[in-house]
C-alpha cells in the first residue's frame, strides 16, 4: 500500500478496508501519471464519483476545485464514509471509476 494515500489515523486503526484501500492506491498510481489535458478530460466521471461519496458522507457538495485536487478529495471523502461506516458499494465505485479514467 502507498503511505500517501494512507491519512494520519488516531489509535493507528485505518476504517478502510481492504478493498477500499487497494482500489484507491489503483486510483492514485493512475491519477498521478495522467498528462494534465487527460486528467481534465477525466474530471466528468471523477466528479461524478465525488458527488456519489458527498452524499454519502451527508454532504451537499464538494467544490470543483480541478484535477490538481480531485484525487485528495476522493481519498478525504472515502476516508469519511469509512470512518463512518459507509464502506458498503465503495469498492466497486472505486473500481469503475479507475476502469473508466483515460
């Protein structure tokens, strides 16, 4: 698992499991090597996966803030909804969302 994706835990107990956390280091390694025009041209379906978990975690919205911070707020989000215990579905959106990056 990549340290970067990990944020800092109280007690050491990390609220992802597993597969949350694979899929999401599956995210980051893709996210971070796609050229800038690809990684705009991946925001619609980025955004859609933000939105998903916003609810999830009882937000209204996440500002649309550009590619440069999408990926910490998809791991800010995900962590929420784990932390939470909203882990259910995730995973797979998760997957879907990497399957359908450019």
């Amino acid at each position: 698992m990549d340290p970067r994706s990990t944020p800092p835990h109280p007690g050491g107990v990390d609220p992802r499991p597993e597969p949350v956390r694979v899929e999401l280091d599956r995210i980051e390694s893709r996210w971070r090597t796609l050229p800038l025009p690809q990684a705009r041209a991946g925001m619609p379906r980025m955004r859609l996966t933000l939105d998903r978990l916003a609810e999830v975690t009882g937000r209204a919205c996440v500002d649309d803030l550009g590619p440069a911070t999408a990926l910490h707020q998809l791991k800010v989000l995900v962590w929420e909804a784990c932390r939470a215990g909203r882990a259910h579905g995730i995973p797979e959106e998760l997957a879907s969302l990497r399957r359908d990056l450019p």
